[in-house]
C-alpha cells in the first residue's frame, strides 16, 4: 500500500487536492461550494475505478496528469492507497469539531465561557492519571489549537467522551460518541471481527447527523471520507495497520539518522546497515510470550495480605505493556473479567507463584449506553474498591486507562498501537 496526506498525495497522483471539487479518490462525487469550502453532501455515490486513475482522457475533471506509480504492475489506485486516519480523523474531523466548532467556532456552536473552561479543568485534571504508555497529557481547550495528531487521538478514543459528558448537549455528545465507538472498533483487530459493518453503519449515521446539527457546509473531504474508510479496513487491516502514526514516528527515526545536509539516502542506507548488524537480539526476547512477565523495582515495604510475601516488585513488565503501583499505571483487567488496582507485587507461598496484591471494583457499569453499551469494548464506569486481596500475576489480560468520573472512575482499555 502507499500511504499519503491529502497534500502528498495529489501531487502524486495527479488528482485534485483535498479542495478540489472532484477531490474524492473513492468516488467520482462532485463537491459543491458552501460557506468557502467545498463539501460532498450526498451519502451515496459511484465509486471511482482503477481505470480512472490510468485513463487521462475520461477524467480531465480530476487528473492532470498519469502517476509514475502506474508503472508499477499490479497497483490498484483506488484500493491500494488507502485513506489515512491521522491526518483525516485526528487532524481533520476531531479538530474540526473541537478546535473549530466547540472552542473557537462561530455561534450557535462555540460554547459558552462556563463550559469551555468546564471541559479545560476536566482535561487538566486528567493529567496524573494518564499511563506512562502516552507520551502527552491532555491540555484544555485553550491550548487545542497547537494539539498534536496524537492528543486528538488521545481525546477521541479516552478522554473525549469522559470530558464531554453531562457538558455538551445531548445531541452534540451523542453525535462524537457514534464517531468514538465506530473507531474503537476500527482500531483493534478483534472488534474489527465482529463489528465492522456496524462500524460502517455508525459512520454512515454520523456523517448524515453531522448535515442534520451542524450542517452540510461540515460535509469536507474529511468528513466525506468516513463513508469510504471502512473499506479500507476490510482490504488492509485496522486503522493502526496503514496510520501515518507509525510511518510518521519511522520518519522521525530517519531523521535522526542524518548527520550532514549531503548524500542524505547514502548516509541513511549506512546508518540502518550498522544499527541492523549491531542488534544480535530483539527487544523483549524474554517476553516473546503474551503470558509471560518479568518484574522489575524491587521493594520491601509494599501492603502485603496472608501467605504472601518477598521479594515484592514495584512493576510488572509483560509483553505489550507494563503494570505499576504508580496512581496512573495501576489499573488492569483480569481474565476472569475482574477490574482491579495493584498495589504491590508479591511471592505467594503457598501457591508458589508471583501474585499481584490490590483490590477490586465491587460496582462495574456500562459508561455509556448509546449508541450501545461500552461493555462491549471493555470499557466501564467503576466504583466502589473492595478489601485488600491478591490474585496470581498470570491472571492479568490487559492494562487500563483509568479516568475518574463522577464518585467513580471511567477504565478504558489501550486500544491503539503505534508500532
Ligand atoms: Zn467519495
């Protein structure tokens, strides 16, 4: 596959830019001229074809020329490149709603004063308890302008839904939560499994909300791509396995591998010949394993219950993330389903096995019921932590986001993966 922004990849192409009004690559819908920009307000229209990108003359409306990439065999232009969700969703439909509809937007939209600073004071308060696996924390709407791809990302998938309950309208939230469901379920591979056309469904009910409450002038080339994306999904993967995410942090390594302005492919063909003859082994060879752990920061003045006791451990490291005592990495879901906090890592005697000392939540709940329930996709509204108890480290199945909300918290799995 080939991976582009809407910029880079008309100028490849050859096919209008992302403002053009023939600038859909799935479709041959054309664009109308609304409010300074141009939208695609139908829902259903004829998907474009292989030919078109390879036929000048029946296209003069959206190419301008024929792609080098034709020369390769076997390319299908409108499959094999597909649509990328940071720069679409992250930094397109997610910032337009909340950079330049709820924060700064024209009125009846912008939100007043009171809950503007509401959702900032929410976003701030969230920051201790974001993992160590982010490498941001939230900032408030204030600073929503200069957010990254990856703090939309943030506030789409976790934070979002949290901070705008009970503060946006009805409507409003209820309209973000079809788009945060339907890429819950885009992002991981299993919930691709199961609810991929219901996915596409919710986007398709997003897309027609979006005419219906905002406008049809919000129907860009980023929201109309929505409508084609889970096809994408169904030919390459979940979202994670063709995002500029990961292609972008690659090129942040490249980078960096760049010591002088000459020779810049030479210097780094070179440099990644070296790093690849200096590896002897890969990262996390003892955890190649899902169930298998390693600990790590010995302690000895962790809580302990009976029959268990040193060495005690600050952490446990499995295969894709890590479980600390610390307020932000302490949360995880077991096998059985049991919601719990560590508070220590201990040896049990009797059962001569590493457990992991906590509690559990006694009072689980769907967060959100609409439009269905958040059980679903792991993700609960908890309360309510119970008397200390231990349970054997090979239980837990996967780590926790865990945000307070109300007299309780709100855990969300991680679902996204940047390598
Ligand atoms: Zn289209």
């Amino acid at each position: 596959m080939f991976l582009f922004d809407a910029v880079a990849k008309s100028s490849v192409l050859y096919c209008k830019g992302h403002s053009g009004y023939y600038s859909c690559t799935k479709c041959k819908q054309k664009g109308i001229y609304i409010n300074d920009r141009v939208c695609f307000p139908d829902l259903v229209s004829e998907p474009r074809t292989n030919e078109c990108f390879l036929s000048l003359n029946e296209n003069n409306n959206f190419l301008s020329g024929v792609s080098i990439l034709g020369d390769i065999p076997n390319i299908n232009f409108v499959s094999d490149i597909p649509l990328d969700y940071m720069h679409l969703i992250c930094l397109g439909v997610v910032k337009r709603l909340v950079v330049q509809t709820w924060a700064f937007g024209p009125i009846p939209h912008k939100l007043c004063a009171r809950d503007f600073n509401k959702i900032s004071l929410n976003l701030e308060s969230l920051k201790q308890f974001i993992p160590s696996d982010f490498a941001r924390v939230p900032r408030g709407l204030s600073e929503s302008k200069r957010w990254k791809a990856t703090e939309f990302r943030q506030f789409l998938l976790y934070s979002g839904p949290v901070v705008l309950k009970n503060v946006l309208p009805p409507t409003k939230y209820f309209h973000f939560l079809s788009l945060h469901v339907a890429i819950v379920i885009l992002i991981n591979k299993k919930h691709c499994d199961t609810y991929l056309d219901y996915a596409e469904q919710l986007l398709e009910h997003f897309v027609k909300s979006t005419k219906i409450i905002y406008g049809t002038h919000y129907l860009s080339h980023n929201f109309h791509n929505l409508l084609h994306i889970v096809d994408d999904v169904r030919k390459h993967g979940c979202l994670d396995k063709f995002s500029n995410f990961s292609s972008e942090n690659y090129l942040y390594y490249i980078k960096k591998l760049i010591r002088k302005p000459s020779d810049v492919l030479e210097q780094i063909i070179k440099r990644i010949g070296e790093i690849e003859k200096h590896i002897s082994s890969p990262k996390n060879c003892n955890l190649s394993d899902k169930n298998n752990f390693e600990m790590g920061n010995p302690h000895n003045d962790g809580v302990l219950v009976n029959n268990c006791g040193g060495p005690q451990y600050k952490t446990a490291k499995f295969i894709d993330f890590s479980i600390s005592i610390n307020k932000k990495d302490c949360c995880c879901v077991l096998k059985n389903n049991i919601i719990i906090t560590a508070e220590n890592f201990a040896f049990c005697s009797s059962t001569n096995e590493f457990v992991v000392v906590g509690r559990c939540f006694e009072t689980v709940q769907d967060f959100y019921d609409q439009p269905c329930n958040s059980s679903n996709f792991g993700i609960f509204f908890v309360k309510n932590l119970s008397d200390l108890n231990y349970w054997p480290i090979k239980y837990i199945k996967n780590k926790l986001i865990k945000l307070p909300y109300t007299d309780g918290f709100v855990v969300l799995p991680l679902l996204h993966h940047d390598e």
